[in-house]
C-alpha cells in the first residue's frame, strides 16, 4: 500500500468518487503562510486570495482534513488561532494574514465566533490518537472557556452575542438576544470538554464541564423549546421566543440536548416540504416562513454545506442512519447537478458556497455579488469528503480505540482503500460473488471492526493483520 497517498473511496455511482477526488486535488492550492511577524507564519489551510483566516472556516475544514493520511494536516489552522490567545483568553474569530492583527466590525465588536474549538479537538483525538496534543491545548481552550464566560454570560446562565457571531449575518432573527446557536454552541463546547478532560483523566474539568453542559442543557430545554412547534428558538431580552424557524434550530442535536420525544418532532420538520425538507435538504430558513426565499438570498433560504453536516452529524447522535444517510446522498447529487464549468476555473468544475433549496444550482444574495464564492471548499469539503466517507460509505473510525465502525443501510459494491489509522493502513470494500455478499479487508496491524447492515445484523470482530474475507451470509 502506498503510504503517502490519500484514501480511495469506492461506490456505485463514479461521479461521487470523481468529486471526492477531485477535491483532494483541489486542495493543494488552498495553503497560506502569513508574512514574518504576523504570528502566521505556519503553513496553514485557507481559501487562496482570502485576505483573512476565520474561525469557523478553519474548524469545519478540520472534520475533511483528518482524512488526508496526513499529507495535508487540520493542526496549524487550529494552532494559529491558539497562537493569536489574549491574555485574557480572548480569541477573536478573524486574522488579517498579512499583519496578524484581529479584525473587528461593527456588528461584532468583540470578534467573537462559534465556540466549537473543543468539538473540532475531540475529532482529532479519535483520528489521530494524539493525546499529547490534548494536553497541551487544553490551557488553552480553558481560558477561552472563561472569557467568553466573563464578556457574555447573563445573569440568566445563557449567552448574549451579535448576530454576526452566528455567522447567520442577514438571517431575520433581529428580535433575539439569546441566539440558539450559539448557546447550543457552549454546550457542545462543554461536552467535549468534559469529553477531553475525560482523556486526560483530569476529573476536576470532566466534571466542572459535565455541570456546565447541564446547566445550559436545563436552560436552553426551558426557554428556547417549543413543544407545540417542535421547535428550538432564539429568545429576545425578556426571555420571550421569537418564532423564527431558522437552520440554527438544529443545533441541539449535535450537542444532545433534546431528548427522544423532542428529537422526533425536530427532526419531522427535515423531511416536512413545507418546513426543512426542501428538494436540495436544508434551507437556512424554513420554507413555510414569511422571509424564506427559493433563491436563497444569503440565509434567507440558502443550502449552506456546513449546517447539511452539522444536521447530519446530529442524526447520527439519534441512530437515525439511514436519514442522515439519504440527506447526504440528495446533498452530494445537487452539489454535482450545480457544479458548472468556469471561466476561471479549468478544472471545469465549481463547488459553492451556498446552493439553491429547491433546484440545481448557486444561491443568489441580491446586491452581493461576491455570493456565494467559487471553489469555498472549507464548507465543500465536508460534503464531498467527509459526509462520503462517513455516510455515503458509512465509517466511524476511532484510532485510540482501534475500532472502525461501519454501517450499511443496504448492501451495495462500495468501501474504502489505503486509509492510514496512524501507522496502519487498512482495506475495507464489500462486493457480491458467487458465494453472496463479500467483505474484503486488509490490514497491516489488528483492529476491532464492527459492522452493521441493514439495522439487522451487528457484530464486532477483531481483524488480524494481512487480508481476509468475510460472507454476510455467515455472519
């Protein structure tokens, strides 16, 4: 196996694979080194031409890079931003890279973003097995932790940030004060928080952020739900809701906030036509909303590849496989049916920032010529890399672990080649043969696999190193 090439992924239909590999090729032109004397100097991912580097999209990039086998690493787009802490554990969400310095705007006078370091951390764990790292950034997420604690934590527990910190900039959420996101945000921060402390062995911050994350799971159940909307919504000043039924809604289920019966009912609006469930899945803004508009106009109704992946990593915390599953297959399709040739482009291809919800193609933003931008593959990425790998063809991988969990909603010709845990590389594709359904595996060292089809038939096996086989059939 060759150690120094990205994994392939095999699956019935060649134009998804065709995209998957097209953007590792893309990839290698999207790396930027800050001048001396920014504090940017690593080579880090971004987009070319890009006179910033965000937060959000350094993140998000991190859940497609991990994929790489290494060649192209998530770590220094993280580290600059750790790089740029204040001493008051301030990190701001935006860096100039030619001066280092943060960039501050009217509608968001802190420069505060999505507080989703911790999540993006706990990724990389079980994809690298690094637990070195962990230690050594976690002085650093602690005191992020407690500024935004001390600069936007009310006397209610709850959060008050600009809208712009959303990321959501013209979303019609101009009556909230306490946004859902953002709220739900701290939670997931708090979870993997206590998740990471938890590696560490360090009970005092498993437990300090354990208590932290149910505070605010208590709260946002309490004021932000909407039992007879089946709804999560930003709340304003007086804690009143404003019934907006905006993507940002969704948040809680990728930080487990709703339980089974709330989950049920959030997640019947992403197959409702009138709600979420549009052609291309999810707008940014429910169909059935005064503002909501077919051509998306910015966050207005717009397919954004980030909440796609962020609603579908919250499915699979709710076993709902085959959803997720479908959604993302429905997503990857319209991706492919919009992406154009382009003048600039010789590749001949365009990934898009936003999308249409209702039809193939690019969203519109009137009066912004710039939306959506061409090639955004910090956002792309995630659908064509990512969501391919781990719901198209179904894995979960955990190298501390050393298990790779894989679920097949049906049984079809599709898998994995040359895909380095750590310093393994492994082999994972099923086919049909005469003797029935077939999966191929090879391997350098042992790991446990766990293999579910069809919601029917599970089991975990440990697989030796060298190549084998295994029948469905016999299973």
């Amino acid at each position: 196996m060759n150690k120094r090439d990205f994994p392939k992924v095999h699956f019935y239909d060649q134009d998804f694979v065709d995209l998957y590999d097209k953007t590792w090729a893309w990839i290698q032109d999207y790396w930027t080194v800050g001048p001396k004397g920014s504090g940017l100097e690593g080579k880090f991912f971004n987009h070319p031409g890009s006179a910033t580097i965000d937060q959000l999209d350094t993140i998000f990039a991190s859940f497609f890079l991990v994929y790489s086998n290494r060649i192209y690493l998530p770590n220094p787009g993280l580290d600059a931003f750790y790089g740029k802490q204040e001493e008051n554990g301030a990190i701001r969400c935006s860096y100039d890279i030619q001066t280092g310095q943060p960039v501050f705007t009217r509608d968001n006078p802190e420069g505060i973003g999505m507080p989703l370091f911790a999540w993006a951390e706990y990724n990389l764990y079980h994809k690298t097995a690094n637990k070195k790292r962990i230690k050594e950034v976690m002085p650093v997420l602690l005191k992020y932790w407690a500024w935004i604690d001390a600069t936007f934590k009310k006397p209610n527990g709850l959060y008050a940030v600009p809208l712009a910190a959303t990321g959501m900039t013209n979303s019609p959420r101009e009556a909230a004060y306490y946004h859902i996101d953002f709220n739900t945000g701290m939670a997931i921060n708090a979870l993997y928080m206590s998740a990471l402390g938890d590696i560490l062995n360090d009970k005092e911050i498993s437990f300090q952020y354990k208590r932290n994350y149910f505070s605010l799971k208590t709260r946002i159940n309490g004021l932000m739900w909407n039992a007879d909307d089946g709804f999560y919504y930003d709340i304003d000043k007086s804690e009143k809701q404003v019934k907006v039924k905006t993507i940002a809604g969704f948040w809680p289920l990728l930080a487990e906030i709703p339980n089974d019966d709330k989950a049920e009912a959030l997640i019947a609006h992403l197959t409702d036509p009138k709600s979420f469930g549009t052609k291309h899945p999810f707008p940014s803004l429910a169909a059935n909303e005064k503002g909501y508009s077919p051509d998306g106009e910015g966050y207005r109704g717009s397919v954004f590849p980030q909440y796609s992946f962020m609603i579908i990593k919250g499915l699979e915390h709710y076993d709902r496989h085959e959803l997720a599953r479908d959604c993302a297959i429905r997503h990857l399709y319209y991706i492919l049916d919009s992406a154009a040739p382009d003048g600039e482009n010789t590749k001949g291809i365009s990934l898009w920032e936003a999308y249409l919800p209702e039809k193939d193609g690019k969203a519109l933003w009137t009066g912004k010529e710039e939306f959506p931008r061409a090639q955004y593959l910090a956002f792309a990425g995630l659908s064509t890399v990512a969501l391919m790998i781990e719901n198209v063809v179904g894995l979960a991988i955990s190298l501390p672990r050393k298990t790779v969990d894989w679920i097949i909603p049906n049984l079809e010709i599709m898998g994995i080649e040359n895909l380095s845990l750590k310093r393994n590389m492994i082999t994972i594709l099923s086919n049909k043969s005469g003797r029935g359904w077939e999966i191929h595996m090879e391997s350098e060292k042992l790991y446990y696999f766990t293999i579910n089809i069809l919601g029917k038939k599970k089991k975990t096996l440990p697989i030796p190193s060298g190549k084998c086989s295994m029948l469905i059939d016999k299973l």
